[in-house]
C-alpha cells in the first residue's frame, strides 16, 4: 500500500508541471480499461479483488479507471463451481496468455490496456503500467445506456471517434455487476466470504472499426440470467484485433428504475 500511495503522490506532481495534464479542470481523464482474471476458488485472488475495488474508486490523478473481473472457470472442480465463473473468460486469458508468450495463464491476472499484464496484487507493477497507459491518446467513446421494459433488453447508442489511418480494431460491449458477494463453499477459499466489484456477466463483439471510420450504432443486448439491472454498469472498449492494445474505453452506469 506505502508503494502505491507515493506513485499516486508522484503521479499528481507530474500531472501540476504538465500543462494539459488533470491540474487543468476541463482536461479530459484518460481512460484505462483494467482486466482482472480471477477466482472464487484461488487463495491468491482475494488481495486483488480488494485492489481492484480499490481502482473503481479512481485514485488514480488524470484516469479513468474502468475495470472488469473476469472468473475464469478452471479452478472450478470437485462439484463445486465459481458463480461467476465462464469458460469464456479462461478462452478470453488464454489469448492474452498467448499474446504475451507467458508459459501458461494463472489467476490473479491484471492486463491493462491490452498491453500489460502481471500479477493482480502487486501495485508496483500496477503504478507502472497506468503511467505508461496515461501517455497514451485514446479514440473517443460516446454512450447512452438506459433498461427498459419487462424483457430485461439494455438499449444502448454508441458513437466513436474515426479510428486512425493504418488501424484497425473490434468494439467490445460488456455489463457488469457493480458489486456482488459470496460465502464460498469449495476451493482454496472455503468459508469465506469474499466481495467482487465489476463483475463481468457477458462481452460481447458489436462490431469492427477500420482506418478512417467511426462506429455509431444502436445496440440491444440482454441482460444474462439473474442481473439486476439496478446493479450494472455497461462498458463499451476498443481493442485491436486477436485481443490487442486497446484504443479505447468507456463506461456507463445503468440508472435505477
């Protein structure tokens, strides 16, 4: 924790010498999509559930913070499963785990912006990444998100700013629960009871970005079984294709009904 309060301190610093930086109160944050992989079932994972609670609060000077946890679904066994947990989410590591020429995927696993990845407790790593993710320019996202009717349908309107000459890229939509809690009954942590925020429910492709194009389309997607739309945050990303460096980010929140 005495690490990560003097990158904050420093970072602050940095950001009142710079003229464009946060100091400006109509400088725009920067935002930073942070990918937790993690499990119900991994004794490790918990320090970095807690941090990334830690992140959704935005400490961090300049930044927007928009973090996601994903439960992988291999730590599940013995009859006893992750509530949060998707084969989709391990496949979604396994690329990361392929891009990054790891030996193989591990929980807890943060990736920042596509472009860092390391162990999701440890903050020296972490304050590191977010300075290198802060001294990049990313694509505008602009999102109306609103739950409407009996059908639990999201109906969302996204826009995007042109994506660079040479680039292309995927736009990714993904609700979370804003908070979520278990009392865990297998694995490594058995008996306790464990908080999550960000808790990624489904992601979805809504479509591709190529140079010279913006994106700007009306979305519909459904609410996975037992999603309280009350307690769900949308995100919208882009990202360079095969799970690339991402160039973009957003988040909404979903208003009560």
């Amino acid at each position: 924790m005495r690490h990560w309060l003097i990158f904050l301190v420093s970072l602050g610093m940095t950001a009142l010498a710079t003229p464009t930086a946060a100091s400006d109160a109509s400088a725009a944050r920067i935002p930073i999509l942070v990918e937790l992989f993690t499990s119900e079932g991994c004794s490790d994972c918990p320090p970095a559930d807690a941090f990334l609670q830690e992140l959704d609060q935005q400490p961090v000077p300049g930044a927007e913070m928009i973090v996601l946890s994903e439960h992988v679904d291999y730590w599940n066994h013995g009859g006893w499963r992750d509530p949060y947990s998707s084969a989709f989410f391990s496949q979604r590591q396994q690329v990361y785990g392929s891009d990054f020429a790891l030996p193989s995927v591990y929980t807890p696993e943060m990736v920042v912006d596509g472009s860092n990845q390391f162990v999701g407790s440890n903050q020296s790593a972490a304050s590191k990444a977010f300075a290198k993710a802060l001294a990049v320019k990313k694509i505008d996202i602009r999102l109306t998100a609103t739950a409407t009717g009996p059908d639990e349908v999201l109906r969302s309107h996204v826009e995007t700013a042109v994506l660079p000459k040479g680039q292309k890229a995927d736009v990714y939509a993904a609700i979370a629960l804003n908070h979520a809690e278990s009392h865990v009954s297998g694995g490594e942590n058995t008996g306790r009871h464990i908080s999550h925020t960000a808790v990624v429910r489904n992601i979805v492709k809504i479509g591709s970005l190529r140079e010279n194009q913006s994106f700007t389309r009306d979305i519909q997607l459904k609410f996975p079984a037992n999603t309280d739309p009350s307690n769900a945050r949308l995100v919208v990303f882009i990202q360079e294709p095969h799970q690339g460096k991402v160039l973009g980010a957003t988040m909404e929140p979903l208003p009560t009904r």
